[in-house]
C-alpha cells in the first residue's frame, strides 16, 4: 500500500469509529481512561524497552541532547501520563451537556448541546507522553484521533498505540479509535493533511516551523499558535514589589516556553525608579536586558535594542525592554509586535484595568499577575491541548470543552411554521 | 491598480478598521445601525434607480427571471432591509460580555469574555439585501466586513455601501468598517480568499457551486454548508394527525429553502396506515413521492426511487419516501445519506425521543416540530448569517453571537506561579 492509501484508510475507519464513540456513555470513556493508565504502570518496563530503541537510533543520527532529553521516557514521564489519565478521567463529561436552553413564544424549548468534533488530527515532535495526554483529551471528548508524532520516537508511540488500543478492545470499543500513524516518513503527514473528508480538525504541537509546514499544507482546519511575544506593561502607580516579582516569575520562571514574557513596558513616569531596581532583580536572574533608547539612558549596562528585538520570541533569558508614554502608546506596541498570545498590566489604577483588559487583542489578558497563567491546567480547564491564537472556535488554551462543539435541540408539541 | 492590490488595500484597511469598531460602545454601534436605516429610507428612489441599472444589463445578458426576481430592489425590499436593522439594533451587544466567571484556589478570577472575530468578508449573489443584513449584523459584533456581492448587483451594491459608508463617517467611525468590492472580475473573489494576513473570516452565501468554489480556493478558514437534506423520521405509535401536519410544512410550506425535507423516514408498523392518508395531502399539495420498494407496494402510483434519490436535496415538490424497521435504521440512513443539516423524529416515545436526540449528528434536531425551524430568527438568534454544517466554531444557524469569540480575562492580586 502506498503511504497515502495507508493514512485514507485510516482517516476512513477513524470517521466509522468517531460516530461511536461520540455516542458512548461517559463511565465507559472514564472506564477506558482508567485501564489504559493501569496498563501503562504496568508496562512501564515494555514501554521504556521500546523508548530505548527510538534513544539508540536518535543517539546514532546525532539527535541533539535536548531532543533526546525530550524523547526520553523515564518513571516520573511513566507516571505523569497514568496520572494525567487518571486526572481526565475525573473532569466532567462535556458531551451531552447543555449549555443553554430557552422557550419560544410558539412553546419550542430550543437548547444547545454539546457533541464531540468527530476526528482530530494531532502532530507533534518528539515527546512520546503527547501521545498519551491528546488521546485521552480526545477520548474523553468523545472524538477519534490520529496521532503522528515525530519520526524519531516511532518504537515509543507504537508501544503506547498498542496498549491503548487493548485497553479500547477490552472495553468494547473500536480501537481504531485512537490510531497512530506508522510511517516515519513525512509525506504520511501531507498524506494526513490531506484527508478532509474524515478529519475535522488539526492541532500541531511543537516548533514554529512545524506549525508552518501544517498551516500552509493542511486543506483541514488547524487550530494553533505561531508563538507568543508576550508583555508585561508597568503601569504609573504600579506596586513596585508586585510589579518585579510579576515581571521576573514571567520572565525567568521557565524562559523556554511560550507563555515567557519577551517585552516589558514601563510608564515613563515610573521609568526612573523602577528600571533600575528591576535591572539588579534581573542580573541576579542572569536576564539580558535589550532597551530602547530611554532604557539604556537610565539603565547605561543595557544592551541597545534593535528593530527586531520587538517582534522577537527569545525564549531564553532575554528581555526587551520599552518606555512609553501612557498606556495608550503600551497598547499601540502591543498591536504592532504582539502576537494575541498573553499581555499583563501591573496597574493600581481601576480604569486603565478595565481599559487594559477591554483594548488587548490576546487571547489572556491579566491584571496584576504573571503571564506563566495562560496555561489549561492553571486557569482551571483541567488540562489543555493546545493554544489557539487565532479565534475562530478557540482562543487562548484549549480543554476538553474546545474539543467539542453544540448542536441545537428542539423539543415541541407538533409545531409547524406559519 | 491590479485587482489584487486593490482588494489587498482594501483588506489592510479593514484590519485596521476593525481594531477600532471592536473597542466600539454599543451604543455608538446602534447608532450607525439606525442611521443607516434611516437613509435607506430616505435614499429609497436612488437605491431603485441604481437597481434598475442592474436590471436593465441583466436582462440584456438573458439572465433568468428567477434571478431577475432575486435582484429586483422593490418598496418591500427598502423596508425589510431598514427593519431589519432596527431589528438588530435592538439586539443585545454580545461584544464585553462575560459568558462565565470561576475562581481559582490561588484566588485569581477567571472569565470568558465575548470579543469580535476580527475581519469578515462575504461573498454572495444577486440579493443586494444581503450587503445590508451581513453589514448589520457584522457591525452589531464590533466586527470590519468586506463584502463582495454577484456582479449582477454591482450598481445596487455601491448605491447601499455609499451609504453605509456616509453613516460610518457622520457617526465618526472609519469608512473602511465596511467595503463593497467594486469589481466585476471574478477574480476579485480569488483576491479576497487570499488575503489570509487580513481577513479572519469567510462567509459565502448561495448555491451550492459557489459554496464549492470558495471552499476550494480560500486560504482563510470558510463556515458554510453545502446543502440541506433534511429527514423527518415518523416514529410507531407517532400521532398521525402531528405527524402529517409536520411533514407537509416541513417539505411544501417554502420547498425551495436548504431546511425543507427532502426524505420521509416512516416506521414499518405504521406505514401500512400512514403512507396512503399523507400520499393524499402531499398529492392535494402537488408533492410527487419517490418510495423505495416497500413505499411503493403501499403506494402503487409513487415513482419507483433510484440510489441518486436518498442523497437527493430537491429544493422541489419532490419527496424521497423510505419505509424503516426500527429508529436505528432511520438514524443509520440518516449517518448515510444526511447533511448534518436538519432532522426530525415524530414519536410519543419518550426513550426515543431521548435517544434520537442524542444520536443524530445534525446542527438542529428536533422532536415534533416542523424542519423549517431551522433559522437563527425561528429559534430565536434573532438574525441570520447563514447556516454551518461543519463543526468547528459554529454548527447550526450563526446570529451574532456566532460573529464573535471569547478570550480569557484574569484578574489577579499579584499572583506568580511557584
């Protein structure tokens, strides 16, 4: 079979499977939750024996630590993914949940209902524990998935495919639902953005230029984000102590991620004071200041900003830094070099935080607090599978509730239009 | 200017645009919505004179009478366009609302709060009523539109957005908050659909090749549907009485519209009784029946039913007519041969009811009452921007709610993440 023929068919028992599992009770999804995280504590020596291969042949391309440190499966990774499981399992159901319901003159009770997606597509790189956290996000909303991870972690997935698959087998349900792609070459992922017909949507994990190659690739709908140019503005009359430790825990805290601020914006009135004693919290963090020209004024050690530091994604420890006139001129920057991702005010001032959270384009906005918290699991979605920074459909993290959608239901007494 | 650098102009400036109409109060908004009422009001004899310019060319081109109706802009057409407006103004303004708010153990309070989508582009034929009733509603959820009606209705359109633009401009609001594309080329469509850094949005309207087109060469996410083959299921032991009215509204009361039936499912224990009473009020409505073998040993004068017939939308007096065994051959014939459009069971089965309910995969299901309730006025969206029989971000009839989406708010005392 060509790759293509392989990836149809299945998309195709995908489809078959998600109109099943979109109408299975709740208890047997928690059910199949459960046993696959039971059978991945006990396979734990199974699945590392598989990862080892994956390591060996990462080691012998000359893979770079980093990614092999990705692509490691250890004990605390064994635990996580059963735990995740396990933490999933207890979420509400989404599906079948009415979000609203109201009556019309004619006496129709119309609601709105939550109902899976049908298929999701993931693609992802290296870490073979996505593999586990997105099938049971999916699973749990009730849809199929099709899982392509990244060539180089193949042993790994198969070996987890193959234990959800059984635990979907013992429960009575289609193990075509949750299926990963068996083919290391990467025309299976062409071959996936190719199946229209059966999958409704794609979330790609993992480095910009991934996302690019499925954006400009896929002729099915993706939800995803580029990256995150995040913001911290220092409003005149912040609190000084708040307003450092917020902007130092969105910096430093874990600088390799895409909720890490990029820019820091300071009212020009406070800029004086506040730079300084912020640039020894930042040297003690080891955080390389880039400034505008006020910046280096005041702070003479820093480095001279260049046009493209504003638009940049360091994610290192790296900070651009800009004074400006108001909050008006923090949101003009905002518009130009943000990315709709996370933008914070540490303010005291009630209206510029309403106005704040009004006026910003990005999919969290937060007052007087780090920009760490665009993050599933920390603003209370249980778990996510993604960020979206485009809105059509999701916008900001994306839980079990992202992954379904509503349909209408009427119930009536014979009614007919007039 | 070629036509891509013009339409590529007139996106730039609508993303700008829009930045301003979605920080735009709602009252302002309902302004502009009244004003342009008003002046279609007072500007009725321009707007017909326009119109017939069009008139006069289509029916020099032999464009069908049909078609002619659709184009003609006469007093009733001033007046639902104007009402219409009125109507929307009236609506609540979903932009700033919060549709939930939770709390999170660090004491963050978490809210979803309602923002425009961005910028919309409509592509529509003949009917210049739709550059009103989509400008309105995109103004209503603080979005920018840029419109591109049938080159048929050039003249009627640049009529309607010279005065939507002189409304924009009195009220203090950018022109470029809505645009009619000023050209006929068909290649003007191609520039739109390419304008993915701008336009967030695509809404086509009208048949079902220019639905296929747009979908094709759009690089900007599209909601639509294709077609509507709708399915009443009369369930054993359903009220015939109920069961008669429904189908007859349901397939003739307007047979030419996406929510009419196209197919009878009807319950082997009651079609014996059923068939012959409903083939006399479909025969006194001049509906022709196409049965399969069992409804036509019933029915000996129905036509005989081909496979193309079950996939069939008519948009016609024409109904495709199936005797079932049970519930669950209606809801597999339904998965087979429907359009996630629009369905109907007629039972006094409680469990039934339920169960079709849950089971059936379409935008609006409906227990008991007519399909031609599938319309954001009849369930009380207030208006319509169409109809989405894909999933993702809308599925069902879009009012203005579905024009918007919502970010993440945070308001927060200082909080960082340990």
């Amino acid at each position: 079979m060509t790759i293509e023929s392989t990836v149809g068919e299945m998309a195709k028992a995908a489809k078959a499977a998600s109109m099943k599992i979109a109408r299975c009770a709740a208890e047997k999804k928690n059910d199949v939750l459960l046993k696959i995280a039971d059978k991945i504590d006990k396979g734990a020596s199974y699945i590392q024996e598989e990862n080892k291969k994956d390591l060996v042949r990462a080691r012998e391309m000359g893979i770079s630590n980093a990614m092999i440190d990705r692509l490691t499966v250890n004990d605390s990774t064994i635990n996580s993914m059963a735990d995740g499981l396990r933490d999933v399992a207890l979420l509400d159901d989404p599906v079948g949940s009415i979000t609203r319901t109201w009556q019309r003159p004619n006496g129709l009770q119309v609601s709105r209902m939550r109902i899976p997606l049908g298929v999701i597509g993931i693609i992802y790189e290296s870490r073979p524990n996505v593999t586990i956290d997105a099938a049971g996000l999916c699973l749990k909303a009730g849809n199929a998935v099709i899982l392509r991870g990244g060539s180089e972690a193949l042993h790994s997935n198969q070996a987890l495919a193959g234990i959800i698959a059984s635990a979907l087998e013992e429960t009575g349900l289609a193990k075509e639902t949750v299926q990963v792609v068996p083919i290391r070459d990467r025309l299976a992922v062409n071959a996936l953005l190719s199946q229209e017909e059966y999958i409704d949507l794609i979330i790609p994990r993992g480095g910009e230029g991934l996302i690019r190659f499925v954006v400009e690739n896929s002729k099915i709908p993706v939800l995803k984000h580029y990256k995150g140019v995040c913001h911290v503005y220092v409003d005149k009359g912040a609190d000084f102590k708040m307003a450092q430790e917020i902007c130092l825990n969105s910096k430093a805290q874990r600088p390799g991620v895409c909720n890490a601020m990029e820019t820091m914006l300071v009212h020009k009135s406070v800029a004086d004071e506040f730079l300084p004693y912020m640039e020894k919290i930042f040297n003690q963090a080891r955080v390389e200041i880039r400034g505008c020209p006020e910046t280096c004024r005041i702070l003479p050690d820093a480095t001279k900003a260049k046009e493209e530091d504003w638009p940049a994604e360091y994610l290192d420890l790296i900070v651009a830094v800009k004074v400006v006139e108001d909050m008006d001129q923090a949101v003009i920057h905002i518009d130009k070099y943000g990315s709709n991702h996370t933008e914070v005010i540490v303010t005291s001032d009630y209206n510029r935080a309403r106005r704040f959270i009004r006026e910003v384009d990005s999919s969290v906005v937060l007052v007087n607090a780090s920009t760490r918290f665009n993050d599933g699991g920390q603003l209370g979605l249980g778990a996510e599978i993604g960020i979206s920074t485009s809105k059509l459909h999701a916008f900001g993290p994306m839980g079990v509730e992202e992954l379904t959608t509503t349909k209408f239901t009427v119930l009536g007494d014979g009614q007919i239009r007039q």
